[in-house]
C-alpha cells in the first residue's frame, strides 16, 4: 500500500522543527493540549481547503446522520497528500517520546516505534488500516458533539488539528471545546481558537496528571461549538489508523 507520494516540503518540516517544543510539552503536561503556530502558509490552506472538494477520500460522514452533531467530514484515503502525510509523520516524530512518557504514568504497556512508517504498520498489523487524517466542514448553525477518535485497539494517544480558514472572515463560532473529567473534581472546560494556519495537539482519550499515589487517568472529549455564520474548515491529523 502506498501511504503517501513521499515528495518532502522542508519549509513545513523547518517550521515544525523549530517550534518552542519545550513550550509544547510543558503544556500538554499541565493542560493536555497545546496551540502550535502557524505552520501552514495561506497558500497551503487555501490548497488543503480545495481538496475538499475534488480529493481522494475513502468516506464522507454526516454527522447529523449519527447524532455526532451537524457538518460533514471526510476522511483521506491512502495515499494521503504530501502536506497531510509530512504533518503526520514529522509531529509524529516530535511527540512519539511524549506518548511514551505518558504510557508509563498511566500504566500502559504500550510503547510506541520510533517512526510512524513502523506504527502504521502495527496498526495495519492489527487490522486498522484505513487512514484517519480528515477534512472537517462546518456551516451555519453547525457543530460537533464531544466526542473521543477512537478507531479500535491501536491508539496513539495524541492527536492535532488545523484551521483552514480565518475566524472573523470567513466564520464565526466555532471554537475548539476541550472537557477534560478530573477524578474526583468537576469537569474543567477549555475554549479555543486558531487562526488560518495554526495548529492545537491535545490528548485523544486520556492523560497523565500528578495525584497523591503518583499519577492518575484524566479523561478528555472535544468538540467544536455551534457556527453562527459562514463556513468552517479544519484539517484533522490523527496518527492511528481505524479498521
């Protein structure tokens, strides 16, 4: 199977390699999501944002039609484009030791490959080998519930998100909706917004915070709060793959 066309952009991976990680994972550490800037040019957006519609997909979901919410998204079949496959793999390379760490404090067995070729290929090992990366389109009224991107066994335990298009301009609503469930608290809520370009990494399912026996599981669910006006695009970067 090919994963992608393999043709690199180093001004994209120049630009992730020189994020402030250390920022990065401070954050993730005592929020469980982080905002990263703007790595994806206008130009880059506008591209992602015309694939919509006229690029490969293996699978449109409205999310009316399941009670997710209201907006459509599609998922990238394989193989992926150039910017969706090096986003992938090079954010993948920054936060395979974090996923690592987390693991271990939460009492996971699971360690995860160094690269992502060898994690997609333990996933396609075990029957999830369907692509996750998405493009994700919200109108008028639209939204997403709370949710959680689980697609089987294998899960990789951080996931991120691009805004494609500007708040103010081209929408509005629509903002980021991070709930986490603290074990014996109240649920604590997280509210945010991109702009065109830049990018949120945040927990999948769980995270690692410090508690009186050494660590605890804190839950997570996220989703996009209603669109007053316009249209809302956003590109979904999801390391595992689903069966």
């Amino acid at each position: 199977m090919v994963l992608s066309k393999e043709i690199e952009n180093s001004d994209l991976i120049n630009k992730i390699e020189n994020i402030d990680w250390q920022l990065i994972y401070q954050n993730l550490h005592v929020l469980g999501y982080a905002k990263i800037p703007a790595v994806l040019t206008p130009q880059e957006c506008k591209t992602m944002l015309g694939l919509y519609d006229v690029g490969q997909f293996r699978s449109t979901i409205s999310m009316a039609q399941y009670s997710f919410g209201s907006g459509v998204y599609k998922y990238f079949s394989y193989p992926l484009p150039n910017l969706v496959s090096q986003l992938r793999h090079t954010l993948y390379s920054k936060l395979v030791n974090l996923a690592n760490d987390w693991n271990v404090k939460m009492g996971i067995p699971k360690k995860y490959p160094d690269t992502l070729r060898q994690y997609t290929d333990e996933c396609h090992g075990a029957g999830q080998n369907r692509p996750t990366p998405l493009i994700l389109r919200y109108g008028t009224d639209d939204y997403n519930c709370l949710h959680q991107d689980l697609y089987g066994e294998m899960q990789f335990p951080l996931q991120s998100i691009f805004a494609l298009n500007q708040k103010g301009d081209c929408f509005e609503g629509g903002e980021i909706v991070l709930v986490e469930q603290r074990p014996r608290k109240q649920s604590r809520a997280s509210v945010i917004t991109l702009n065109a370009g830049e990018g949120l990494i945040f927990a999948v399912s769980a995270r690692p915070v410090v508690s009186a026996r050494g660590y605890s599981k804190v839950i997570l669910r996220h989703g996009v709060s209603q669109i007053h006006s316009g249209q809302r695009y956003s590109l979904g970067v999801i390391f595992h793959d689903a069966k």
